[in-house]
C-alpha cells in the first residue's frame, strides 16, 4: 500500500507540474482557437488528476484540511471548464449540483474548523481555512443562486469559464507555492497568490469584457 501511495504521490506531483506549464498557453492564445482548446483541456485533465489523486492521499491518511482545499481548489477548474455547457439556463445537471453542494459543504467545513481549530494543522493554518472556505462559499453560492435564477447576460457562461479557470490556476500557484517557497511563514506560503492573483484576474476579465462589448460576435466563438 506504501508504495501505491508513493506512485499516487509521484502522479500528483507531475500533474500538478503540467498543470502549472500549460495554462499560460491556453491564456495568451486566441479565445476558442484550436490552441486554445488544446491547452484548456490539458489543463483541466491534468487538474482532474491533482484532484483525484489529493483525494486519495488526503483519505489514506486522514487530513480533512487538505481534502476539503482539494475539494474548494478542483471546483474552480470543474465550474470553469462545465461553464462552456452551460451556455443556456436550461443546461445545468445533476452533476453542476453536486459539484456545487459538495464544494459549498466543503468550504463551510473549512471555515468552521479554522474558527474553532481543533487541531495543531488547524491552529497553524487557521486564517488560510477561513479565507479559502469564504471564497468557496461565495464562489459555489453564486454559482448555486445563478443555477435558480440564471443570469440576464448572455455571455455570462464565458466570464465564469475565465473566472473558474484563471482562479484554479491560482490554486496551482499556490501548491507551487506552499510546496517550494519555505522562506516564507506557513500563511503567507498559502494566501500571496490570491492576494496577488484576485486582482489580475479582475483585470483579465474587465478587459474581455471590454472587448466583447466593441466586438458581440466574439462570445459566440469561444468554447
């Protein structure tokens, strides 16, 4: 079993690798080009895998603070990449529901244990807990509220594919992070790249939805 955890361990390490490589491809191509397509779906596959794997790892022994940022990190990438079926209201499944309840359970869990820190993983990375489990939260609750009452703007599936991808690409860098940057304090190791990555992602997706208002037909190609 030690050694099919240390091969889970090793397949996680190099998806997670991958992950981080490709996505600037499929960020500075043009929107639903043929690379475009290609980079995203490497992307996604490779996060999938991240995914699945920390899944396993954080089950076999027990670590609920890292299954449940599994959870909260791989829905990002999962809503971003589901937003590109989910063009009309009528498109949304059993499996955008479940993803969507199970990351909302997720984030309250991570934010009720790092208020009430019943462990020293807890106590250490308390603040972290909190703000991953609100951004999950709120993230999951939009998606939820849209999913009842769908959005009037018709490009709104395309700026939550940005929005999904570009944040998960944050959980990446932060892996990255967490994982090489040792000079740094435990919080900050965690929290830099969403300190640092929310605002540019706003940016990104403001100056998209500049060019789409001076160019309509643009939505229609993309995904």
């Amino acid at each position: 079993m030690d050694g099919l955890m240390l091969t889970l361990r090793w397949i996680h390490i190099a998806a997670g690798m991958l992950a981080l490589v490709v996505a600037p491809g499929a960020m500075v191509t043009v929107k639903g080009g043929p690379a475009h397509r290609r980079w995203g779906k490497i992307y996604f596959w490779a996060m999938a895998t991240v995914a699945i794997t920390a899944l396993v790892l954080a089950t076999w022994r027990p670590n609920y603070f890292l299954l449940m940022v599994a959870i909260f990190s791989f829905y990002l990438a999962f809503s971003g990449y589901r937003a590109l079926y989910r063009k009309r209201p009528g498109d949304v499944g059993p499996l955008d529901w479940t993803a969507t309840l199970a990351t909302l359970v997720a984030s309250a869990g991570l934010a009720v244990f790092g208020l009430i820190q019943p462990s020293p993983v807890w106590q250490r990375l308390g603040v972290v807990a909190i703000v991953f489990g609100v951004i999950g939260a709120i993230v999951a609750g939009r998606h939820a509220w849209h999913f009842v009452r769908p959005s009037a703007d018709v490009r709104a599936w395309l700026f939550d594919h940005m929005i999904g991808m570009l944040a998960s690409y944050i959980a990446t860098v932060t892996a990255f992070s967490v994982v090489n940057f040792t000079f740094l304090p435990p919080v900050a190791r965690w929290l830099w790249p969403t300190v640092v990555g929310t605002p540019l992602v706003a940016i990104w997706v403001s100056y998209h939805r500049g060019r789409f208002k001076r160019r309509p037909t643009i939505a229609t190609a993309v995904g």
